[in-house]
C-alpha cells in the first residue's frame, strides 16, 4: 500500500533532524554514527532509524543501539522542539546490513558467472 504524502513528510523531517539530535550527544563514538534511512510506522507512533554499519563491528554496534536508546528520549524531544510538534515517534535503532548482504550475493553471481564462461569457452 503506498504511504501518505503526511506519512513520507514526516519521514524526511526525521532524516535531517535525528542525525543532528544524535550529532549533539557527548559520546564520541555515537555522535559520528551516519543515519541511512528513518522508516516510520503507518500510525507515526513508531520509527526504525537505520544506521550505517560500515566503520562498526558488533561490539561497537551492540554499543551503540544500548546508548542510543537510552538517549531516545533526549532524540524524540530534540525532534518535537525543532519541528513544533506534541509528539513524536518512538525510536527503535537498527543497523542496516542489506547493503553487505546484496554485495555478497553479487559477488556469488559474479562467481557463477565466471565459471558459466570458463565451461562454456
């Protein structure tokens, strides 16, 4: 089902804003963290923000999700400030490997794909 245009609005706001939220935060090791997308539920009550796992391991990431919900609400009240609004989304956070997983599998195709020519040539 396609989402509202109020839906998608939200959506963008909370991109630009939730970076600078978490870019305001003490911790060195969580105010750097890039934000790659905020997916908000359709009620707007709930929202993922995925975050970029490329320069964290599970440790680190482990770390991060840990302190970066404990400071949700310092984020949510960050959000609402900034845009005027009563309430905001919960925040739940997430790292996206969707990215590391499609590389794999690209390069199995390409290996496929390889060896289909060697057979075939």
């Amino acid at each position: 089902m396609d989402k509202s245009v109020k839906l998608l609005r939200v959506e963008s706001v909370l991109r630009e804003l939730v970076p600078e939220a978490i870019s305001s935060l003490s911790d060195p090791q969580i105010n750097t963290i890039p934000v790659l997308d905020v997916k908000c539920s359709r009620g707007k009550y709930d929202a993922e923000v995925y975050l970029d796992p490329s320069f964290t391991d599970l440790v680190d990431e482990k770390y991060i999700v840990k302190h970066l919900s404990q400071a949700s609400s310092y984020i949510e009240n960050y959000c609402k400030q900034a845009e005027g609004w009563y309430r905001c989304p919960k925040f739940k956070f997430k790292f996206d490997h969707s990215l590391e997983k499609q590389n794999s599998i690209d390069a199995i195709f390409k290996k496929i794909e390889k060896e289909l020519d060697k057979n075939n040539g």
